[in-house]
C-alpha cells in the first residue's frame, strides 16, 4: 500500500508562515540549500505517526496543500492516475539529488504530487 510522506503549504511570506507554525505547533522548520525558496518542516519525532512536509510560495490565490505519496514509478502511477480517471497537472519533473515529483488531479479535482525516488523522511 503506498503512503502520503510529504505535504506542501503555500503561503504569500513562507518565512512568516514558517514563524506562525514554530510558535503555533513547535514545528521545526529551516529554508532548504537548494534552487528554490522552499522551508522543509518537521512536525514531530520520527519515531512517531505523522509526516513531514514543506512552506512555499504560493503560485495563485487558490493553490491548496499538497499531499505527495510515495510511488516506486512516477510514469506507472501517472498512467494509472489517468486510466482512474484523474488528470496530470505538473509532469514528471526531476527534482535535482532527491528525485521526480509530478503533481495530478484526482476525478474530482484535487491535487496531490507522486514522488518517485524521495528517501522518506528526507525532508526531516
């Protein structure tokens, strides 16, 4: 069974979204070395239930979190993502040292991103 590992929250300042979830929840949260302005944040022990996650920039007003689940293939569950009937948003796009993320819709509109090859708990 594949499991959701990762979330994304979009905010217009992840910076001051990044302060309002450490001063609300203890979340600990650092702006990540790579090419994009992106906040990994950890929620909790890994030793207990729960997932990791990430503050970005929102791209427009509407732009929801994101759930990412963890696949072997992003190209074998895209495919299955559209024979259920959702659609692909995003392609499968490489996200360099870490792996391939492409971001769907399910049948009825929501998103959600596959990712192929991220080590989960990566983001901690």
């Amino acid at each position: 069974m594949l499991r959701v590992i990762h979330f994304e929250i979009c905010a217009d300042n992840p910076e001051r979204a990044a302060k309002f979830y450490e001063d609300a929840f203890g979340w600990k949260i650092r702006k990540w070395e790579g090419p994009v302005d992106y906040w990994l944040t950890v929620t909790g022990d890994p030793s207990e239930l729960g997932i990791n996650g990430a503050i970005k920039h929102r791209g427009d007003s509407t732009q929801p979190v994101l759930c990412g689940i963890h696949v072997p293939s992003a190209d074998e569950y895209i495919q299955r993502v559209l024979a259920a009937g959702g659609s692909v948003v995003t392609p499968k796009t490489e996200v360099p040292g870490v792996g391939f993320s492409a971001c769907c819709k399910d049948s009825e509109g929501n998103m959600f991103q596959l990712f192929e090859g991220f080590v989960p708990g990566s983001s901690r």
